[in-house]
C-alpha cells in the first residue's frame, strides 16, 4: 500500500517527468591516466593514503615479498588466510607461512586478497566479494594485503566500473569493496588513528 | 529523539558557555574546513564537478519514480527485499518486524541519520532488543545518551579527555587502573569492545549514501570499516534509506561520491566506499543470507511538491555546518534535532513545520558561506528566507515586534515622511552620542548593547546635508 | 559628451548615521567622470524586511528605489550588502510579473557597489585620498559571496599613498552582523565578531576597513565595548581621503 502511495505522491509531485535524462560526464580529465602513467599515479596515491605498494615481477615471488615486507614493517605471523585457486599453489613454505581457508575468523593476523581492478585517480582497490575472495578478508584481519595485475590498474573508477560490467554482465558481487587506505577515525579528538575497526595497515602487491 | 528547538537561544547561549565545547570546536577551522580547501584546490575541475552533481540530483528528483522503481526492480531480482515505508512510524514497525521474525536479540548499527530522524533505536531498544551503534563517535555518544552534534562527526563536540573519563564509566569490565588518555588507547579500547558485538549480532543495522538503479546496490561509504562489518557478519542485513536516496548509475553515483568526500573531510575517497548487492550468494563464504531494504517517506515526498525541492539534492556531507559561522559558534546541539547548521535550518522545519522550528532559519547572517561550498549548490539563504516567509505569514513572535515592524514599514514607503522622522531621529541622537561617539545603553537594542555598543549618528542624514550643499551652503 | 548621470544609493545606515560616507562616495563617482545625483524618494532597499519574511514591504521599496532612479544612467552603493539588494534580489522579488521583471532587470544592470564601479565601470585615473599607516580590510559577505568583490577594494586600497594594506587570518568570515541577527540572536552574534575582531588584531593595523557600515558599526561597537584601539572606517573614507570625521563610534570631542 505504501508503495503505492509514496509512488502517487512522487508523480503528483513531477507533472512532467519526459524531462530528459541526464548525460552522464565523463570524469575529469586532470583525474585520467593510461598504461605505466596510471601504474605511478596509483601508487603515489596509494601511498599518500598510509600503503605500502610493492612491486613484483614474478607471482611466484609473492610470498617471499610478502615475508620481506612483513618483516621490514616487523609484522609477525605463522599463517595467511587465502582463498585464491590462483595464490593457493604458491610456494608459502618458503615465507614460512601456513594458509587458512574460508571466511576470516576473529583473531586472524593476516589475509590476502585479490582486486579486481585498481584505480588510479585515487589509489583504490577494487575487490570483488566470492569464495575467492570472501569479504571478511578485509576487514576482520590485523593486517590486509592485497594483489593486483598491473594490467588491471586502470585511470578513473569510469573505466573499473565498465570492467565490472564486462565481467559480471550487469549483476554484481555481493560485495565490491572500494578500498582506499587501512581503516581509520577521526572520532577521538579530532586526529586520525589507524586501525578503528577494520586493518590497521593494508599492503599491496602489484604483479 | 524527541525535537527541542523552541528553546534555541537558551540552548545556544549554554553552549557559548561551554568552554569544553568551545575547545572542541576550536578545531573545525583548522580541521575539516582546512582539509577540503586543500582537497577542492587539488582537483582543477571541481567547480565542473559541483555543477554536474547538481545536475545529476535535478534529474534524478524529476523522474524519481521511475528511477525507485528501477532500483526496486533490480535490488529484488539480486535477492534483496524491499519494504516501502510513507513515515517514521511504519518505518520503525518494519524495521522491529524483521527482527522479531529472526529472534533477534542483538542488533550492531552503521552510522545513519535516517534511524535517528524516526527515532529507531529507542523503538527497538522498547522491544526488548539490544542496539549497539558501530561508529565510534555514535558509539560515544550512544553511551552518554546524546544525539549527534554533527552529521558526519557525530561526536566533535567531545574532547579526548571526555572520551577518557566515558570509556572508564562504562566498560566496567575492565581494569579501572588501565592507562588510557591518548586517542590511540581509546580507539583500541572501543575496537575491541565492539569486536564482540559484531561478532554476536543478530541483525545489522546500515544507511546507505546512495542505491543504485543500475545495480540494485546500496552504496556506503566509512573510514573506519564498522559499516562493512555490520553487513557483513550479521545473518540480517537491513539498509534504511530514504526515497531522496537513489541514483540511476554507477557514474553519477561517481560524479557525487568525487563531491562528497572532498567536501565532508577533504579525502579524494574514504577509506571504505562499499556497493552491496543482496544477500550472500550460494557459493559465498561469507555475508548476510538476509538483505532488507525499508526506503522511507517521512516527509520526502511533500518536500519534493514543495518549494523545498533544492533541498533534497543534499548529499549529507556536512560541508554547509563546518564553514557556518553560526554552528562553529555553538555547535550541533543547540539545533535541538538531528540535523543542524544550514540545511537543519532547511530540512527541520520541513520535517517538523515551521510552528516550533521558526529560530532555526532565523538565526542566520545569511554570509552565504553554506551556499558557496555545497557541492549540489543547494540555495540554502533564500530556502532559509523562504522559511522565514512562512514564519512572518504566521505573525511575528512578541507584539512589540509586530508594531515596530508595522511603523518601520509605514515610513520606509512613504519617503516624506520617513526622512522627515530621520531628521528628528538622527538629531537626538547626535545630541545624545555626540560626547562619546557612541551609546553603551539604550531603552532599545538590549540585545545589540548587551555585547557592544552602538556608534552615535553623527547627528544630521546625508540627505539634509546634500541638499544644504545643493543650494551651495558648505559642509 | 556630458558626463553620465550616477544616482547615489545612499543606503539607509550611511544617511542616518554616517554621512561622510556618503560624500566621500560622491566625491570618488565624480573623480571618476560623472555627476552625482541624489533622488530624495529613496529610503532604504528593503533588505531588513526581505530578510525578515515581509516580502510585500520589500517588494513596494523594491519598486519604490527602482523608480526614485529611473533618469540614472547608473546607481552606486557604497555597500555590497545594498548593492547586491537591488542587483540580485529585487529581479527575483518581481519574478513571475513580466513587465516588472523587465523594469528590475533593466534597474538591475546599472546597479553597482562603489569599488567595482570605480575600478571596472568608471575607472578612475588616480585615487585622492592617502593614509600614512597599516590597513587591514574585511570582506563583507554580500558583496564577496553574491557580487564577487575581492580585488576590487584591494587595487583601490593599493592605489592610496601611503598606504599599507596588511590581510587579517579569515577576512571572508562572516563578523556577525546579520541585520536584525545580531539584535535577535545577541549572544551568536558576539560570539562571531569576538572571533572577528580578534582576528583583525592580529593585523596590527591603525584602521578595520570594510565596504559596509552595518559590519562597521558591528566591529566598531564590539573593539570600543572591549577597549580595543583599532578604529574602523568604511573604505570610501579613505580612498576619497575624508577623514574629519572621528572613526566610527569614537567621539568628535576625544579622538583615541
């Protein structure tokens, strides 16, 4: 019934609603970046928002960078949570790390994910929700890393948006998270802390 | 929470009062007023941007149906439910009804202006549930009993050392000798406080910045990642949102969300931006196996049929009360409802009538500094002008001010007349001021002399004085 | 070619309490080529009712000023708040009545507050007054947010001998003033132009300045109350170099 009514009400509301719809913009050009350009302009915004950004040449080099960078930020753990078919066969003995499958539990130090695509214009990840990639992942763990191709690092989120599109045919994840930095607050006081609720420091592998 | 903006002025003279408060808000200018400012600087076209935002709102709100029932269509074949809901009330009865049919004891929420415009928490917590609010500010302010003084900071009224003294009043559980006292300690208190709840709630609680038509997504966006816990881990996920909400594609949602963080905090993009599309998938590993959405009314609708119209393209980035002369002075509080500053001065008495609400557009200067950062270009002066229109039509407050008005008005029409008054006026005036320059007390003005004082007139009107020098007397 | 006819737009504060102000405007739309007539059928421009909801009231003074002006080739106000009255709003209070529209339109473009008239309309070759000391300048909100003045006070200011132009920290904040706020809602009002008065100090200038005598008397009343030595002037006080007259709110007899 509500329905009904709220919808009535609207079109009372509107006498005319054959105006036009709206044209969408594309973004703003001093936002666009292509190919190696966009790579730096990810990572210098990645950076600027508190991420560390490595680069591999190899995936197979992953979890050695992975035990590199863990150490160098002197992180410690014995186990990784992933569920990635792509990362699972990687040599994880060598970093000394034992993986965890499924949904991220409470108390887990560590997880790794894979984006879907990142964006340029502001240093975000795009990470797609599924048994690959399960949600939780990015936000019950201490610590986040997260991989992503080079080749899917793209200019405008414009651009991710319609990677999404190609790739889910107009039906979405559960869950694409945008992520843009470790979790943070500015509730206390006025200044920012790390690590409000979610990671408290997010890494990311560019392969 | 229950409306108290009769008593503005008291409410605001308390709080000039407040040095607590004070120091609190000391901090605006040189915190998020700061921080957009270098945000808007960085990016050549966000003037462009503003404009095509606008646009994006306008067309949106001119084919409203279509675009709702568009979302609806979509978000239902994803596997979400939607409820619709015309006002507070049947909102608040949706919203229990979903937790009653879950068994639901706990429910975590994700900061939302809507749940505290209907009053939700206080309904469900009447229904025997457990409400824990997730944003740490709502949190804050949820243990102390207060209402947000600020819509996307809802605790910046507060200094760390309040947050000190709270944290050890209410977690009795812990170690009352621990060391707390820096913002770190705190957060790492209330994070692991609340890691609890999310891991125990039945139900979750989220607004939603946006829904996609497109889609069938609602779009929210935090920094410190509560939102996204909220729908993730409990088995029910409920989005609020009201009509106003909804946005035709992913790019125009891109175009606002470009405007909406740099305007609320300066950040390009928040930590967390979030699309969720339904409950969890068969295959998923996580997520809620229940999606809900109530998009509510209360008020929308006859806001949109009215003169009020501009007001619905806000996006709730709370940029208009940061650069408010009037909200820095006094904070959020004093509004006496949910929503303050300039577009509380627009969208309270729309939602409540202009009767009990008329200070609120009134107490403005009307600087215009609102308008000028709005990212929708929401012409907040003259819909606060508008209200005061309809506050006038009503009669004016005290009879004092009704007769004042009335003779004022009579002279200014009537030129003669009116500067024949000023030369008497402005004589005795002249005589009276002329020893000091100025007057410290009055029979009128109390509220202009209580603070400063008046300058004397310098005891004869420009007119006289130029028509003297017309007929070649000197000055 | 005889020299354009300016209808001064005196304004309501300017006539009652500060009329130096208005000579030193006329003095300066002389200097820049016109001659100066003052219509006796115009009182104030309706803002205070505007602002307060009577939009009947404003509307008649509306009319009122518009035809007071109608042999002028331009208006000028020494006020951006004034100004911006019969620039922007009067077309709006008129919307809708086609032939009044026309007529508020037409008033409208020639309408302009006296620092963008003489840097941008008139022109003037030199300014006469000169100051030898520190000046510091607040922008009204009015003039800044709906007119856009900025430079234009400042090339006029840069142009006096003498003087020396220092900026306060937030000179677009708003000092408080309101009209009928700072009356109705005292304890804001004083909260606000504490925070402004404050912040010109800090400039370390012998004189506030600012386009509008309702922010001056505001700042003026608030520094005397508080003792504070820093004296205020409108700007065409200085620019037209009269300065006879004692500050505002400072006394003939005792000048600080």
């Amino acid at each position: 019934m509500s329905r009904y009514a709220i919808l009535a009400r609207i079109r009372a509301a509107n006498p005319n609603p054959q105006s036009p719809p709206h044209e969408a913009k594309p973004a703003p050009a001093s936002l666009a970046s292509t190919g190696a350009d966009a790579v730096l302009r990810f990572r210098t915004a990645a950076e600027a928002k508190g991420v560390t950004v490595v680069d591999i040449d190899h995936p197979a080099e992953l979890p050695l960078a992975i035990a590199r960078t863990l150490s160098a930020a002197n992180l410690r753990a014995d186990a990784i949570r992933l569920n990635d078919p792509a990362l699972i066969g990687l040599p994880w003995s060598d970093a000394n790390l034992t993986i965890t499958r499924g949904a991220a539990e409470p108390h887990d130090m560590l997880a790794l994910s894979s984006a879907v695509s990142a964006v340029a214009e502001t240093g975000s990840l795009l990470l797609a929700s599924g048994p690959d990639n399960p949600s939780s992942l990015a936000f019950l763990p201490e610590t986040h890393l997260v991989t992503i191709a080079r080749s899917t690092i793209v200019g405008t989120f414009e651009e991710a948006f319609a990677l999404l599109r190609t790739r889910y045919d107009n039906s979405l994840p559960r869950a694409v998270n945008i992520i843009s930095g470790a979790s943070r607050t500015g509730d206390i006081g006025g200044r920012i802390v790390q690590g409000a609720h979610g990671p408290r420091q997010l890494f990311v592998f560019i392969t | 929470m229950k409306p108290d903006t009769a008593h503005f002025r008291e409410s605001a003279a308390a709080a000039i009062a407040d040095p607590r408060l004070q120091s609190a808000l000391a901090k605006l200018p040189g915190g998020l007023v700061a921080q957009r400012r270098a945000a808007v600087s960085a990016l050549p076209e966000f003037e462009a941007l503003r404009d095509e935002a606008r646009a994006i709102r306008d067309a949106t709100l001119a084919n409203l149906a279509t675009h709702l029932e568009a979302f609806e269509a979509k978000a239902t074949a994803m596997g979400s439910r939607v409820h619709w809901a015309t006002d507070a009330d049947e909102a608040r009865r949706t919203i229990s009804e979903i937790c009653s049919r879950a068994n639901a004891r706990l429910v975590i929420k994700g900061k939302s202006m809507v749940t505290e415009e209907i009053g939700l928490n206080a309904h469900l917590e009447s229904s025997g549930l457990d409400i824990i609010e997730s944003d740490l500010g709502e949190y804050i302010i949820q243990k102390r009993g207060e209402s947000p003084s600020h819509i996307i900071a809802p605790a910046i009224h507060l200094t760390e050392a309040d947050v000190d003294a709270d944290f050890r009043a209410y977690h009795t559980h812990l170690d009352q000798n621990r060391e707390l006292g820096t913002p770190e300690r705190l957060v790492a208190e209330a994070r692991a406080v609340l890691r609890e709840k999310f891991l125990s709630a039945d139900v979750g609680i989220t607004g939603a910045n946006f829904l996609i038509s497109e889609t069938g997504s609602s779009i929210i966006v935090t920094n410190e990642g509560n939102g996204d816990l909220t729908q993730i881990l409990p088995r029910i996920h409920i989005v609020v949102a009201t009509i106003d909400k909804v946005v035709p594609t992913l790019n125009e949602a891109m175009t606002l969300l470009r405007v909406l963080a740099r305007s609320a905090t300066g950040q390009d993009m928040t930590a967390y931006t979030t699309l969720a599309t339904g409950p969890r998938r068969t295959d998923d590993l996580d997520g809620p196996t229940e999606c809900h959405i109530v998009l509510v009314d209360n008020g929308r609708t006859e806001m949109l049929a009215s003169d009020m119209r501009e007001a619905l393209r806000c996006i709730r980035c709370g940029a208009c009360m940061n650069h408010c002369p009037v909200y820095n002075a006094i904070g959020g509080h004093a509004y006496g409802w949910v929503y303050p500053g300039p577009i509380g001065a627009v969208l309270t008495p729309a939602l409540l009538g202009i009767t009990e609400t008329s200070h609120l557009p009134n107490a403005s200067t009307f600087c215009g500094s609102c308008e000028s950062v709005c990212p929708v270009k929401i012409p907040l002066v003259s819909l606060m002008r508008t209200w005061r229109e309809r506050a006038h039509d009503q009669g004016p407050r005290t009879l004092t001010a009704r007769i004042l008005s009335k003779l004022w008005s009579a002279a200014a029409t009537r030129p003669a007349l009116y500067h024949l008054i000023a030369c008497f006026a402005v004589a005795i005036g002249g005589a009276l001021g002329r020893a000091n320059g100025r007057f410290r007390a009055l029979p009128l003005a109390r509220g202009w002399l209580k603070h400063r004082d008046l300058p004397a007139p310098q005891g004869r009107t420009f007119q006289q004085l130029w028509k003297e020098t017309e007929r070649g007397v000197p000055r | 070619m005889p020299a354009p006819r300016a209808g001064l737009f005196v304004t309501c504060l300017v006539d009652l309490m500060r009329p130096s102000i208005g000579f030193a405007a006329a003095r300066l739309i002389e200097a820049a080529g016109c001659t100066v007539v003052v219509p006796d059928r115009q009182t104030c421009c309706g803002q205070p009712a505007y602002n307060s909801g009577d939009r009947a009231t404003a509307k008649s003074l509306a009319l009122q000023t518009i035809r007071a002006f109608a042999d002028c080739e331009y208006v000028v106000a020494p006020s951006g708040s004034c100004a911006a009255m019969l620039k922007v709003h009067y077309p709006c209070l008129v919307s809708g009545e086609p032939d009044l529209e026309a007529e508020a339109d037409a008033f409208a473009a020639k309408v302009h507050e006296l620092c963008t008239f003489l840097t941008d309309i008139r022109p003037i070759a030199s300014v006469p007054g000169r100051y030898d000391g520190r000046v510091t300048y607040h922008d009204a909100c009015s003039g800044l947010r709906e007119l856009g003045i900025k430079s234009a006070p400042r090339r006029l200011l840069a142009a006096v001998e003498g003087l020396e132009l220092t900026e306060m920290p937030e000179s677009e904040a708003c000092c408080g003033f309101g009209g009928l706020f700072a009356e109705k809602y005292a304890d804001i009002s004083n909260a606000i132009v504490t925070r402004k008065t404050d912040n010109a100090a800090t400039a370390e200038a012998s004189l506030l300045l600012a386009g509008d005598l309702g922010c001056l008397m505001n700042m003026a009343g608030k520094l005397t109350r508080t003792g504070h030595p820093l004296a205020c002037r409108h700007i065409a006080e200085v620019l037209a170099g009269e300065l006879t007259d004692p500050p505002i709110g400072h006394s003939a007899v005792s000048t600080p």
